[in-house]
C-alpha cells in the first residue's frame, strides 16, 4: 500500500534533500513540500497519510489538523532541540506520532513512515527514559510476567501479529493483553502506553 507524505521543514534545501531520499521508495508518494515560504495549510488539506516536520514546523502542524483527522506526525531531531517532558507530552497528546533521532539513517526514517501509517508508534526508547519522568506512573500499577513481555514488545514497535509469533500465543490473547494495558495505565494507543510506563522502559536495551 502506498504512503502519502507531506514534508513540513524550515529550510527549503533540507526538504528537498528529505524529498528526494523518499522518493527512491516506491511505497512513498511525496505529495510536496512546505517551508517557512508558506503552503502549509494546502499541503494538509491533501490529508497526507504521514507528515513529517522538523521542530518549527511541527507545532504549526498539530494545531493545524482537526480534532477529529487521523494524525500521523514524525518530528525529525535535526538539531539540538531542549523539549522537556510536558512539552513532549502534550504533542504526543495532540498528534505526535513519533520521533525519529538525528542519527537515524535512511533505512529507519523510511521505516518510521511506514510504522507510523501502519498505526504503530516510532519514538526511541533512549528518548523515553531520559524526557519522561518516573514520576508520572503509578508505582502501584502491578503487570504480569506476559503482560511486561508485551509491553517490551509494543515498544520495539511490533504489531500485535509479530508479537503472538514472537511469544507464541494467539493475536487474540495479544489484544486482549493489549486492552488489559490499555486498562491499568489509563490510556488509549501504543505511544501514550509507552509515555505512561518509563520506569519499566528504564531497564530495556534501545527500542531500534
């Protein structure tokens, strides 16, 4: 199936060079550029499947998608940017879909669209540990042994049938682990589970 991609970035040189590298992928259809010349508003109005942005861009993003579209957002770390864990937080919870780090190669940003129209969260764990604090789980929250090992896999960013293969069980008792989750941290998507639990992230090798 192919992705459409909207490309969201300040500097017109960069987003071309973003454009370009996508476009070698035949399972990606760019549907054009922004930058800060304009165009932005036009460019979501083609209701592109995946959006990808850069700092400046993507806040301008979120506030621009209704309430109600479907919001794939990949904000790329192209520089040193500080966001602390409530500003982090609250993008996810307005569209965020995902976070792709600087020194991240071809192979996994084309990889990271992919995840993200798939429905799947794209956010390394390195960044999880050290934005999100500790404190925002409820150290009472108890897991069972097979509900910490889907936890793990969700956030290695694999799909509910990629997890009953890999603990051999069946996608339905995968779902049904899933919505027990969902459940006890309070919340209602893959991201928002790994964001609410980064004590027992702490421990785990990086997500990519």
């Amino acid at each position: 199936m192919e992705v459409s991609v909207a490309i969201c970035c300040q500097v017109h040189l960069y987003a071309e060079g973003i454009c370009k590298l996508l476009e070698e992928d035949d399972e990606i259809k760019v549907l054009g550029v922004s930058t800060e010349n304009g165009g932005l508003e036009e460019l979501i109005g083609m209701h592109p499947d995946v959006i990808v942005a850069d700092l400046v861009n993507c806040k301008r993003v979120i506030e621009l998608l209704s309430s109600t579209e479907r919001k794939c957002v990949l904000l790329l770390n192209d520089e040193e940017i500080s966001l602390d864990g409530g500003d982090l937080r609250l993008m996810i919870a307005e569209g965020l879909g995902g976070l792709l780090p600087k020194e991240s190669d071809s192979r996994l940003f084309r990889k990271a669209i992919k995840k993200l129209h798939e429905g799947e969260l794209w956010i390394d764990r390195q960044t999880l540990k050290e934005v999100f604090s500790s404190k925002q789980v409820s150290q009472k929250v108890h897991l069972t042994k097979k509900e910490k090992e889907i936890l793990e896999c969700i956030c290695n960013g694999l799909t509910n049938k990629e997890i009953a293969n890999k603990l051999y069980i069946c996608e339905q008792t995968v779902k049904s682990h899933c919505n027990h989750l969902f459940k006890k941290f309070g919340v209602t998507s893959r991201l928002k589970l790994a964001v609410s639990a980064p004590a027992l992230l702490s421990g785990m090798s990086n997500l990519h």
